[in-house]
C-alpha cells in the first residue's frame, strides 16, 4: 500500500493574510547556518538518522557514531542550492516571484554557498566525487557475479542519479561550474510547471521543528516550508532534487513524511492535512494525507525503531544490510559486504545524538536528495 498518489499540483495556500509573516520573516541563519540543535540528554531521532538505521544499521554506526566524513555529490550541492534559492524566492514581493527572479538567485546563492562551505570547490577542480556514480552492487562471499551491466542502467533509470550529474571532468573549471548552475536553474524550472510561487504565502520555511514521545525520545527534523490555510490546515512541503521515487526510495520519502506529520501532530495539536513532496526534476507532486490511527502506530514505530539503536550501541552491534542502496554508499570499503573492516569501535563514543549532525539535506553538510540522505 502505497499513501502517495501523483497529483496535478494546484497551490492551496492563500495569498498573504492580515497577520501573515512577512517575507524574510522565516529563520535564516544564512551560509554556514549554525542551526545546530543543542545535544539532547537522552535519545533523539531525526528522519534521516532514523531511515538510516532501518535501511542498514552498518551505515548508521558510519554516519552517527563513528562520524566518518563524506564527500557530497554533484547532486546533493545542486539541491542545496536550489533549496536556498527557493527559500529566498519568497522573500520577493509576491508578483516577483517569477522564473525569471529564481534564476537571477542561483548565481548570488551558489556564491553564499561556496563562501560558507569552500571545500565545495572540489567538485570543479578534479574528478567528480566516487558517489556520483552508482557503485558496484554489494558482492557476497557466496555470490562472486559481476553486476550486470543492464542493471546498472536500470537503477540509474530508476533513480534519476545520473541524470543530475553534468559535471563533466575534464571540462574547465569555469565551464562546469557553468554546467552546475545551469542544472539548477533547469530545476527550478520544473518547480514552475507544478506551483505559482506568486499565489502562495508559506507561514514557514526552513524550519526545525521538534517533540518528544514516549516520555524521552526526542524527535526532530526540518521541514522545507510549512503553508497554513486561513482554516488554519497545514501542508508540509518538501523538495526532491532528484529524480522521484522509485520503488525502494518510496519507502524513505514516506517514512520522512510520516515523520514530519507525527512531530507537527504532537508539536502543534493538528494533523497535517497533506504532506507534498515536490519532484522538481520531474515536474511531480506527490501528496500523502495522514491520519491519526496510521501516525500513532507510527509513533509506536518510532519508539521501538530507538529501542533498537539503544540495543545496537549497548551491543556494539551494527549489522550492514545490503541492498541496492549500497550503490551510493559513500563506506563501501569499510563494510564486510565489500570485503572492508569497519574501524573499532570509539571506545569513548559520545553520547550518540542522531540529530546533532542536522539534516544531512541541510545547508551545512551540504548533502541532500541523495539515496541515502
Ligand atoms: S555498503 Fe551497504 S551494507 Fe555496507 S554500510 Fe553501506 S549501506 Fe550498509
């Protein structure tokens, strides 16, 4: 069962209200954005941590115990860049709001970006990062098959991975970043052809929000842009720089947008009344409507999912778990389904805060849409 259902996107917010925020009026702590939540004292799950846990336990000890670094792609810089240019969208006027102002930004956010996050100039000035490119599939002790070709070209259909990645080595420096921009600006132009930017007035944008159940486990996670009716529904809404969701990438879209629906049900007393990922390289809405029974079984989800990582640090056991994600796993050469050893444990591991990395979709880590992000 499957809660998406494409739609022909038609905005629903309102223009700007009496009461409304102003434009700008939304959190911005700018490049280099130190929106980094203080550490909780007890357990804490963001989406991201959470899908990466149940995805592959192996890649959650990588990312949020041992905090191995990781390289970000093509890809996951351009959504960066597109998402910090919608943001700024929105503080036009609302008439201004055109195809034409969105790209005027790319260029003045992309130097914002570069100026906070200066390693990013890696994508221009050498080969493309290695997870730009589907890696090869996890090679079993009992397996020893080459991949086949044929299903490399699916998962790259399926996924829209190499579709994005028009950084071309060997080009000049000058010329890719040209080829980068370029394919934002391309991006944008797919949100045009499903919103009007000119008759919505978010309430909301780039904004944490947080709530704890069960007592202690914190939840906390941050949403795109959060549009209010005057009846006072809310929708969340989140942009995809990748290609849509195919089969097993559906999964962590909706597991991220339940997530969203449970933090705001508890948080503010309202079920969200839709949920829109907006695929901007397809030019696709998806809407999802929760409802209470589905978010409290959920909630309950979420609670033994955190039980679970408890265990496995108690236990010192994260277990990989491949599967076709692996393609775009920045640790192949630690996981034993690679043939790698993971490094020993951090005998003093800190106290692990599975949001204290932020989003890894945020300005900041600058990783975002990726398969695994
Ligand atoms: S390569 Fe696959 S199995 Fe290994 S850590 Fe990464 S996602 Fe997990």
């Amino acid at each position: 069962m499957t809660a998406f259902s494409p739609t022909a996107a038609q905005p629903v917010s309102p223009p700007p209200q009496p009461g409304d925020p102003a434009p700008g009026d939304a959190p911005d702590p700018g490049p280099g954005r130190s929106r980094r939540p203080e550490t909780p004292a007890g357990p804490s799950l963001s989406p991201s941590r959470a899908a990466d846990f149940k995805t592959c336990p192996l890649l959650f000890r990588f990312r949020t115990v041992d905090k191995l670094p990781e390289t970000p792609s093509a890809d996951q810089v351009r959504g960066t860049l597109v998402h910090a240019v919608l943001e700024r969208l929105f503080d036009l006027p609302a008439a201004e709001r055109t195809p034409e102002s969105a790209a005027a930004l790319v260029a003045p956010e992309w130097d914002r970006l570069i100026t906070a996050e200066p390693a990013l100039a890696v994508l221009f000035n050498g080969e493309p990062p290695a997870q730009d490119r589907p890696a090869p599939a996890p090679r079993r002790a009992d397996s020893g098959a080459m991949r086949d070709p044929a299903a490399v070209e699916a998962e790259i259909d399926a996924t829209g991975q190499a579709a994005l990645i028009d950084v071309p080595a060997g080009e000049e420096e000058a010329a890719r970043i040209a080829a980068f921009l370029a394919g934002a600006t391309d991006l944008l132009a797919g949100y045009f052809a499903v919103e009007d930017p000119r008759r919505l007035q978010p309430a909301e944008r780039e904004t944490l929000i947080s709530t704890t159940i069960g007592d202690e486990l914190l939840l906390r996670g941050y949403i795109d842009r959060l549009d209010v009716s005057p009846a006072g529904d809310l929708r969340v809404v989140d942009y995809k720089t990748g290609g849509a969701p195919r089969e097993a990438f559906e999964g962590r879209a909706l597991f991220q947008l339940k997530f969203y629906a449970l933090v705001l049900w508890r948080a503010r007393g309202v079920v969200p009344r839709a949920l829109r990922l907006l695929y901007l390289k397809d030019a696709e809405a998806l809407d999802y409507s929760p409802d209470p029974g589905e978010l409290e079984r959920f909630e309950r989800t979420l609670i033994a999912l955190s039980h679970a990582i408890e265990r496995a640090k108690r236990d010192r056991d994260f277990r990989p778990k491949p599967s076709r994600l692996c393609g775009w796993c920045s640790h192949q050469s630690l996981c034993p389904e690679f043939g790698g050893t993971p490094p020993p444990f951090p005998e003093s591991a800190p106290a692990v805060d599975v949001t204290a990395d932020q989003e890894p979709d945020r300005v900041g880590t600058v990783l975002r849409d990726g398969p695994l992000g």
